[in-house]
C-alpha cells in the first residue's frame, strides 16, 4: 500500500510539480474512456488527493508538457522523465502491431503512413475524424477503424506521433519532433536494450517493495519474463537482490525478490488511514489482478464485457479500501440528469461485519466522491446492502 501512495492520510496539494510527483511515484496513471462515476485516471489521483480535479492533468499533460501518453499494459499518463526508456516499447510495439493488424486484416492501413505523416506536417495535430472520410471502415464496434485511423494507431505506438491530448477522449495527434525534445526522439539517440531492461525492472520493483520476476514484467509491460527472470538471476548474484518469503491471505508462503533490508523497514509500519476511499478498478494497487487477490484475499474481474445476466456484481463495481483492507465493492453511477450518485449495491468481503459505524463512513466517503463528480446528492436504492458473494 505504501508503494501505491495508499498507506498515509489522503491529503495535500495536487496540481503542477505536486501532481507530477505523485504520477512519477506511482509510475504511471492508467486511462480508461468509462465515466460511470468519474474516469479512470480521476479516480485513481482523487482517491490519493481529494484536492485534486481533472484540469489539474489537463494542465500538466497538454499543457506543462510533463507527461506523454502511451501504453503500459494498457494506455497510460507517464512522467515525460520516462520517455527515454520507452523506445525499447516503440520498437517492440511497431514489430508486434504490424505482424497483428495484418493478421487481423488491416488492409491498407501501412500505404497510409506518408499520407497521414504529410497532413499533420501540413495542418498540424489531428483527431482520427479529420482523415479517411472516404475510407471503408472495418466491421465490428470499437474496432471499426478505416487504414487511416489503423496508421495513426501505429505511428503513435511506434512514436513517430505523439499524443499532444485530448477532445472529450478522443486523441490528437501531433508529429514527436514537435512535441519531444529533439535529442529524445526515437532515431536521434541509441536504444540501449539492456540498459532500458534493467530501468524498467529497478523501476518497477521500486513501485512494487518485492515482487516475482513475471510480476516485475507484467508492471510496464515491456519486458519480456525470459527477461525480467534474467534480470533478476543477475541482480541475486550480485547482491543487489534478495529472495524473502511472503506470506499470502489465504497463509501460503511465496517466493519474491526484494532489496536487501526491505524485511526490517516493513516490521512496525504506519496505521493506515481508517476512512473508507473507493478505488478505481484500474488502481495500481489492483492492477494485477492475481497478485491483489494472494496479497489481500481479493478477486476482482471487471464486467464492463460480461452479459448483463452473467455479471455476479455488476458493470462497473468500484472496490472499497479501509485502512490496509479490502472490505467490499459498490455498484454506483452519476445520474447526472438528476444530479444524483446513485447506489445500487454493496456487497462486503466475507468477514466483514457491515456496522452502522462503517455506512457512516462509507456515507462520508460517498459524499466527497459526489461533489468531485459535481453532483447535488447520494441516493441508496432500497435493497443496497447485499450479502457477501
């Protein structure tokens, strides 16, 4: 919890070189376009810092030019300090996505690359709707995308285009030599393999105290677990690692690496704050799903994709955190018409006995979520007190 920015008092400022800081210690913000309630990336920072709003990202992201946009396991806000390791991710992304679209039958999509390169050196940054009028689309939802919008895709995953921010949520796109200092862009400076393999597991062990070599992987999402095993192997023989025994929720005991010394810093930690904050599903504290579930004894699977009549909570169920303990889920969304954050259910963890004591601090909690969200009230439905799953 302490690596997650979860284990002290949710307080302080929240905008600028503050905001930055937070981002950077938690290595990334992961984005998702769902407003049930609030984004993603929202929730994730006002859960840490309830001063915080969503133009204070804006301003840092579009404005300050402090972060960039692109993907870790999925599409993230990373501190621009990071861009350097990232061309190791440019590199890969551009041999795996050309090998995938085309499998996919993303045709015509690779002819397009000079033509969007050339219009947005001509007019400058794009959204996708401003090319490929005349293209056919691919069938199919989400990814009804014509070639044009497929190579914007691919030239920001590869990076010779940047994200420069967003119109609602829908990208815009800008040429990297524009946006990234000139000697940072991909091609202007050598990509170091090895030297960017051991950034990315330092890094993320740096944000996760101890971890498995698949688990140091699975953090950014770039190295490989042949690599990240590797790494650790090397960091063990030299001592700048140490293999320590963690002890699950359900009692098993699993092997980890860790810094050497990390035993004794954790012996007599600091109370977690006691009020109840409700966590993205996207949180860094539950982004691996499996490791939250051997940590805390959580099993959490988003329902966003599940048949209404096959959800076991719902579609989109935020997990609730007290003090260092998982001890529930609501299903809650913004009636924004009404101005009404509307709870439909809450089911508590096995074991946790709902007290009157903790819906008053749930109510607390609600009522801050309710106006970060710029709603006028919370409304219970009759039955949301549900019995645990």
């Amino acid at each position: 919890m302490d690596r997650h920015a979860l284990a002290e008092q949710p307080a302080g400022p929240a905008k600028g070189p503050d905001l930055l800081h937070l981002i950077h210690r938690l290595g990334f913000v992961q984005l998702d376009s769902i407003n049930t309630v609030a984004r993603a990336h929202d929730m994730i920072l006002f859960s840490r810092r309830p001063s915080y709003r969503p133009n204070d990202l804006k301003r840092l992201y579009e404005h300050d030019r402090g972060l960039f946009e692109h993907w870790t396991h999925d599409a993230a806000m990373i501190p621009m300090a990071f861009y350097p390791h990232w061309h190791l991710r440019f590199r890969r992304d551009a041999e795996m996505l050309r090998a995938r679209w085309r499998n996919w039958r993303r045709d015509g999509f690779e002819q397009q690359f000079e033509t969007v390169l050339r219009h947005i050196r001509d007019h400058g940054p794009v959204c996708s709707a401003d090319l490929g009028q005349d293209e056919k689309k691919s069938a199919g939802g989400w990814w009804d995308w014509h070639p044009s919008k497929t190579a914007l895709e691919y030239l920001w995953r590869s990076g010779a285009l940047t994200v420069v921010g967003r119109r609602g949520f829908q990208k815009r796109y800008d040429l990297t030599e524009r946006v990234i200092d000139t000697h940072l862009c991909p091609g202007m400076m050598e990509c170091d393999h090895q030297a960017t393999v051991d950034w990315l597991c330092n890094a993320a062990l740096d944000r996760l105290g101890f971890a498995t070599s698949g688990e140091l992987a699975a953090f950014w999402d770039t190295v490989t677990a042949a690599e990240a095993k590797e790494w650790c192997k090397q960091a063990l023989t030299r001592g700048d690692l140490q293999e320590i025994e963690i002890e699950c929720a359900d009692g098993r005991m699993r092997r980890a690496v860790a810094r050497p010394g990390l035993a004794d810093q954790a012996a007599d930690p600091a109370p977690a704050p006691g009020r109840i904050r409700v966590l993205s599903p996207f949180d860094p504290m539950l982004r691996d799903r499996n490791r939250a579930q051997r940590l805390f004894g959580f099993h959490y699977r988003i329902e966003v994709f599940v048949p209404e009549a096959k959800r076991i909570y719902g579609y989109y169920v935020f997990p609730l955190l007290e003090k260092d303990r998982l001890i529930g889920r609501i299903d809650m969304k913004a009636h924004r018409d009404e101005g009404t954050l509307r709870v439909r259910a809450l089911w508590p963890e096995r074991g946790v006995r709902w007290s009157h004591a903790r819906t008053r601090r749930l109510e607390a909690e609600l009522d801050r979520v309710r106006r970060f969200a710029g709603l006028d009230r919370v409304a219970f439905d009759a039955d949301w007190l549900r019995a645990p799953v």
